[in-house]
C-alpha cells in the first residue's frame, strides 16, 4: 500500500506524540502549528538573562515519556535529563507551618508525624488506597480509548470494570481525603492535587486520588534545563525521523468533503492529506477548522463546565531565597471560599493559593548568578470577559503579600523583569477555549466519560489529541492522547509499514 499522508494540527506535546510514533510507523507526517516554536503550554521565554517556562512544572509518571522514546528505538536518557526531586515541595501554611513532601514515605511520613496530627500509617493506609485505584483504572482510562468497543474487550479491561465500585467514584475527593487525615493541614495538601486537572476538590470525584498516588508512588521531577526540555527534545525526535515541522503558520481550515477529511488549508493554500490529527482546542477545531459549530459534540462541548484557568506571573530576581525549593506553595486560609470563587463567581481568589516554581535552583544558567527565575501561578477562573486589568493588578498585590508575608522579607525591589499570562493570552497564544488550561473541569462524576473521543465518527479520517480530549490535561495525559490517536490511526486507516 502507497505511503499515506498526515497532517498534525498543533505541536503540543500530544500533537508531538502522535507525529513522531506515525512517521516511525511509515506515515508522511507535517506537523504545523502557529506558534514559532514546538511546545504548545509547555513553553519558554527569556528575559533579561533570566529563562522561564512557560507552562508545566513538574514531570510524573516518566515511563509514559520512556515509552516513547522506546516505541521509536531511542532511550529518554540520551536526550532528557530526569532530576529527582527531594523534597518534591515547600509547603507554607498561613498558621506558620512548613512541610516538606516526598517521593520516600519514610522521610515523608516522619516529616508528617513530626508537625501535623497525622502520622506515616496514615499516609500509608492513603497512598495504598490510590494505588488501588490506579491499578484499577490506569490501562483503561488512561492509555486506552474509553470510546471504542475493543477497549473493554481485554482480560485487563473487564477486571476494571468489575472493580468499577472500587474507584471512589461517588464522594468528592475532599471527603475522602477528610475519611483519611484528622489534620485539615494534610486535607488540605492532598486536596490541592484537584488542580492538577483544573477542578475543584469539593465537587471533583475521589477517583482522582489516583494523582497523589502518581507523585509519591510513582516519583516527581524537575528536567534538566527546564520543562522547555521536553517539547525540545521531541521536536528534535520528530525532525530525526522524518516528520517535516512547519512553525509561524496557521492551519486556516481542515477540508472535508461527504463525511470524509480531504486535507487543510494553510498560508491560503489547499493541500491534501489522507488522514489529520488535530492537537487544536476541540470547540475551535469544530468551530473555526471545520466550520461546523453545530455538531453533536461540539454542542455538548460548549454545555460543559470548563477547567481553571491561570494567572502567571514570571519574575526575575536579583536575589536568591535559599529557603525556598524548586516548588513551593503558599496555601490560602480560605481553601472552599477560593473554589467558590473560581468555578461560582468566577473572580480570581481574594485569598490566593500561590505556586512557586524556581527551575534555576536545579539549572543554574536559568537565572543570572544569585539570581532566581520565578514561576509564580495563582488558580483563575476561565476568561469569561472579567476586568482583566483589575484582577492581575489585585491578584499581585495579594501574592506578594501572602508570599512576603511566609518569607518575612520583601520581594518587590528583588523584582528586576516581569511579564504576566493572564487567560486571556493564554487562550490567544494556545488557543484553548476560554483560556482552560485542560479543556473541561472534571467537577462530576462522569467527567472522564465526556471528554471529547480521540477519532472522530462525524469525519473519516480526523483524529484528536491533546488537553481537551480523552484522557486529559497534563503532561503524561498529552502524551498519552498522541500514542491513543496514533494508535487508532494505525488500526483504521493502514498505510504505514
């Protein structure tokens, strides 16, 4: 069979995926996106000497990034420098309290024994009953389609949805968490672990404590030279195998005809593809791509409550905070008051969680010397045409002071750049629906459920990856949409070797 032809929509870290495991696969793969560099969230910029990212902060679950480079006869070692993190984060409570979480339950569970009412049997009875649910989910939800047939077909598929009771599906993840620890300090600290995918923990079902599991149980890292690393990297994968990678060029309109994908348009151009893969936002994907804003799954799509979003602040420091780690988070004294705020009024948090994440503590060259590049994120609500001037000014104040406050210095003058990423620029620059950092918020129960499929029924031949798919937001959840829709593409469209 001829050789058949791929476009990739998008060069975001599933877009990424996808392209790299087709054309190991035999396909003709482009792989085109707007943005002048490969990345998509994960990006970089520099500023003044200093260089931050852009986006993620933090790598999990490394065999899925292993896989990959397995899958195409090369070792993630040789091209990625994993750095374990201990302590994984510097957690600041407004009662005065630091914490320090790790990978190794001993240190963490003595570190929990010595300043909360908690003790390392709790975390342990925790962490055992997350990775029950992990071993229970894992290979069904999270590296197989949930949206076609053959996936529940495996031995291993139909002993999760046996175990389908046993998932926690039905109370919120802070219930559960408040069943597990006496100390609302803990509740709190495994509550935040909601965020991850952009939802509140009061509504969020308790089937995502699988995701403190994957930290501690399965291990957290920072990545040589930064986040930025990753996409690089697999950029420079993608050319080695011959994927053509064409940046600062928008694909205009994916063409289809009859039910059947054509190829798209770009630069005012019509060229054909046999098959196309779309890392693009699903809505704008039917919207804008397709031209077909009433579909079936784009109408449920736009009914669906979306994920946060995030208001960043990127701050280069003349002076170094040796008491601060790579991660670090400043806790609000109002944790439901700043959902509340989020997902019901829709305003940034008057008493802000603030994360810090300083790459330079691990990479030097990312900041100038005693310097520190800061990655300062607060949770925020979707764009939904808020007063964004007012609420990046209120929000700045409020995170200095909670953070100046934790420190007992004053950070202003240290302050020597900035530049800030509100949702709205985050939804210009990434194209994400309202400025969702992971498509939909998982606030009920079948949330995994209604995530947009990986193949598209309405299209022959379109695929989909990425934040707002199937299975998710984050790093390994994108690259694992790029391996399902690849999949998929090898199983129905042939053409490869």
């Amino acid at each position: 069979m001829a050789e058949r032809s791929v476009a990739v929509v998008g060069a975001g870290l599933g877009g990424l995926s996808a392209a790299i495991r087709l054309a190991h696969a035999g396909y003709a793969v482009d792989l085109y996106d707007q943005q002048a560099m490969v990345g998509g969230k994960a990006g970089t910029k520099r500023r003044h000497g200093f260089r931050f990212d852009t986006g993620p902060s933090l790598l999990t679950m490394p065999a899925v990034f292993r896989q990959l480079f397995e899958e195409v006869g090369r070792r993630l070692e040789e091209h990625l420098e994993l750095l374990p993190l201990a302590p994984i984060c510097h957690y600041f409570y407004p009662d005065g309290t630091v914490l320090y979480s790790y990978s190794d339950l001993e240190r963490f569970g003595r570190e929990i024994s010595a300043k909360t009412l908690d003790d390392t049997q709790a975390l342990e009875r925790y962490l055992d009953y997350g990775r029950k649910i992990y071993d229970n989910t894992a290979e069904l939800f999270l590296w197989s389609s949930l949206h076609e047939l053959s996936s529940y077909l495996g031995a291993f598929s139909l002993k999760s949805l046996l175990n389908m009771g046993k998932i926690d599906a039905f109370r919120s993840m802070d219930a559960a968490n408040r069943s597990f620890f006496k100390d609302p300090r803990l509740v709190q600290l495994f509550d935040r672990y909601a965020t991850y995918n952009g939802s509140s923990p009061y509504k969020v079902p308790a089937t995502l404590n699988i995701i403190p599991y994957v930290e501690y149980g399965l291990g957290a890292y920072a990545v040589g030279g930064g986040i930025y690393s990753i996409p690089d990297a697999l950029g420079r994968l993608a050319d080695g195998l011959g994927v053509r990678v064409i940046l600062d060029m928008r694909v205009e309109k994916i063409l289809h005809r009859n039910g059947r994908i054509r190829g798209i348009r770009v630069g005012g151009e019509e060229l054909g593809y046999d098959v196309v893969v779309s890392n693009a936002d699903v809505l704008r994907t039917y919207e804008d791509l397709l031209e077909d804003p009433e579909a079936r799954l784009a109408r449920r799509y736009r009914a669906l409550e979306p994920s946060s979003s995030g208001l960043v602040f990127l701050w280069g420091l003349k002076e170094s905070c040796p008491e601060l780690g790579v991660n670090n988070i400043f806790f609000s004294g109002d944790y439901p008051g700043e959902f509340r705020e989020l997902f019901v009024e829709r305003v940034c948090p008057t008493d802000p969680t603030v994360y810090v994440n300083i790459t330079s503590k691990v990479t030097p060259g990312d900041a100038p010397e005693n310097g520190e590049n800061w990655f300062v994120l607060i949770n925020a609500p979707c764009n939904a045409g808020q007063d964004w001037e007012a609420e990046v000014a209120a929000s700045r104040e409020r995170v200095l002071s909670r953070v100046e406050g934790a420190l007992g210095r004053r950070l202003e003058g240290a302050i020597v750049t900035e530049e800030v990423l509100s949702p709205p620029e985050i939804e210009r620059n990434t194209g994400s629906r309202l400025g969702s950092l992971y498509g939909i918020s998982s606030n009920t129960s079948m949330a995994a459920f209604l995530r947009h499929p990986n193949r598209s029924r309405r299209y022959r031949g379109l695929y989909f990856c990425g934040a707002s798919v199937h299975p998710g937001g984050g790093m390994p959840l994108a690259i694992l949409s790029g391996k399902i829709a690849a999949d998929l593409i090898r199983r129905r469209e042939g053409g490869g070797e």
